[in-house]
C-alpha cells in the first residue's frame, strides 16, 4: 500500500489496523445478537474504506458482509469476518516517497 502524505498522517494516527480489529469486533458482536443493521453499515463502511485507502481486497470483503446481511445470511457473514481478520493481520502498511519506483 502506498499512501500520499495525507493518508499517511492518518494512518499514524490512528494506526489503521487497530482501527480495524476494532470494527471486525463489533462486527462479531453484531453478528452474535442478531444485528444485521450494525452489520450492513459497518460492511458498507468497510468497503468504502478498501477503495479509499487501496485495499480491494478489504472492499470486496465489506461488500460481501453488507449483502449478507441485507440478506441475513448468518455463516456467510461469519466467513466473511474471518477472511476479513485474516486479512487485516498480514496488511502492512509501507511508505513510499512520491517519485520512488
């Protein structure tokens, strides 16, 4: 991932995979009490994060998680939860100069 001087900024602030495991939580949360509304947004928003920061990985997981639960297909959600964690884990985030190949 290689981030303009703006996002990186953010990304040190917020230390962008931390605020990710958080959401993936509240996710499974959701999911344990049935709250597919908490899980389409959260879902929507995951996706929208992925395309803003160039994760298309993380965007389609977001994708899948906010149809599955408009549709409240509870194992699909479930899966999608755990190949989203996975993903975040092995996300490392790299700066790059701008001009650098």
């Amino acid at each position: 991932f290689q981030a303009e001087d703006g996002i990186r900024d953010l990304v040190r602030s917020r230390g962008l995979g931390d605020v990710y495991k958080r959401q993936i939580q509240t996710m499974g949360k959701s999911l344990e009490v049935g709250d597919f509304e908490t899980l389409q947004r959260l879902g929507h928003s995951m996706k929208g994060s992925g395309v803003s920061f160039g994760f298309d990985t993380m965007s389609n997981i977001g994708k899948s998680i906010e149809q599955a639960a408009k549709e409240r297909r509870i194992e699909e959600i479930r899966s999608s939860l755990t190949e989203l964690s996975d993903y975040i884990g092995r996300v490392n985030v790299v700066f790059v100069e701008k001009g650098s190949p």
